[in-house]
C-alpha cells in the first residue's frame, strides 16, 4: 500500500478529518500497513503500549480477561476505527486483547511519534480530547446501565448500542449487525450468561423485535427496542 493510499484513509478517519494534505503528511511518513490473518492477536493484553492502529479492512475484536481467565468482549471494530484509545501520552500496557475476526489490513503508528506530532499541532489533540471524552462517556453509560438496568434492560441497550457501532441501515427500521455475534458473545459483552441471553433474545424474537437473516446475522427493529427502555 503505497503513502497516497494511507494518506487517503487516514484522512477518511474522523480524528484526522479538516486536516490539509500538508498537514497529515508527516502522519503518513511514520506509518506502515500491516496484514493480519483471522485468529491472529494484533497485540495481546498488558503487552507494552508502543504503537496505535487505524483499521484500513477487516474487523478486529477487543477483548479483556479476568483473574478467572473468562473473556470479556470489549467491542468489535471495523474499518475507519481506532485503537486504543487509551495510552495516548502516559506510559503503561495494552488494557486488552486485539483479535482479527477477518483478514484485515491495519495501519500501524508508533505511539511515541504520533504523540510528537499531536504535541507539534494543537488543533489535533484538540480532536483527539474529543475523542477521548467520546469513549469516557460510553463508559459511563455502560456503567450506569450496569448499576440501574435490569438485566433485560441492559440486553436491549447492548443491541441498540451495537445498531449504531456495528449496524446498517437495512429495511424500514431495521438496522443488521455487520458481525454475526453469537449469544455467547452477547453474554460476555454486559457479564452475563448465555442462558439468560438466549431467553431474552427468544422474547424479544417473539414479539418482533429482533430477526436473524439467511446469514444468521442480527436484524434489529430500532424503535421498537428503544421502547422498551423509556
């Protein structure tokens, strides 16, 4: 992949988005694209945090494991994408597993000259605070559905917040998960069991919420789930 390229999707990413051709050129000069193949780790968790990724295709996993070695699935990442997000001026490790789903070329930035050149022009750490507070607020989403949701409550918004990260408008109000998520994977994203995903999913199944298509991947009636919630 030659510079002209990387330049053209670097500039597509939203944290880059404004910046003049001149501007993200020194971007471009400090990186490489690499191909990784299904199966294979990007980078394992609490490896040194030495290098930031822009996903060019693919999809990639992000996911953690806890003292009982149980996985914990973080999110799922496509094109246009960023990781991490957290390492950006602080020393430390990676605070996850990243796994390729699917063949995917990633563009690789060593953390140390990129956080030179945010230092070297301002307007673009500006973005990437943005960013950065983006994430912190997912977070304390997550956390307050954790602490005032019910488990079934906390199921729908999972499905409605993977309808805008991983979903395409398909009919009508339906939006399709572009990742065929098992209910194991559910479970794992909110710390639950499979069970108790599975009986959910077969009531909201039921009252024609949610489908699967011939692919198996999820179709989602959006306003119908977000009633569920009010």
């Amino acid at each position: 992949m030659n510079d002209s390229i990387i330049k053209k999707h670097l500039q597509a990413v939203s944290l880059f988005k404004g910046l003049s051709g001149e501007e993200i050129d020194p971007i471009v000069g400090i990186s490489n694209v690499k191909a990784y193949q299904p199966g294979t780790f990007v980078f394992m968790q609490d490896e040194p945090l030495d290098r930031v990724f822009f996903i060019y295709s693919g999809k990639v996993k992000i996911h953690k494991s806890d003292m009982s070695g149980k996985e914990q699935i973080v999110s799922v990442l496509e094109a246009g994408d960023m990781f991490p997000h957290a390492g950006f001026f602080r020393e430390g490790n990676f605070p996850a597993h990243a796994e390729v789903l699917e063949t995917s070329e990633l563009i690789v930035i060593p953390v140390q000259k990129f956080e030179d050149i945010l230092l070297e022009y301002p307007e673009l750490c500006v973005k990437m605070f943005r960013v950065l507070g983006e994430k912190i607020l997912d977070l304390q989403s997550r956390l307050e559905e954790k602490i005032l949701r019910n488990t079934y409550e906390q199921i729908v918004m999972l499905l409605l917040r993977l309808a805008q990260s991983n979903g395409v408008k398909s009919k009508e109000q339906y939006y399709r998960l572009t990742s065929p998520f098992t209910n194991q994977e559910l479970a794992n994203m909110i710390g639950t069991s499979r069970e108790t995903v599975n009986r959910t999913l077969n009531q909201l199944r039921k009252r024609g919420m949610i489908e699967r298509d011939g692919e198996g991947y999820f179709l989602l009636d959006t306003e119908k789930l977000e009633e569920e919630i009010l």
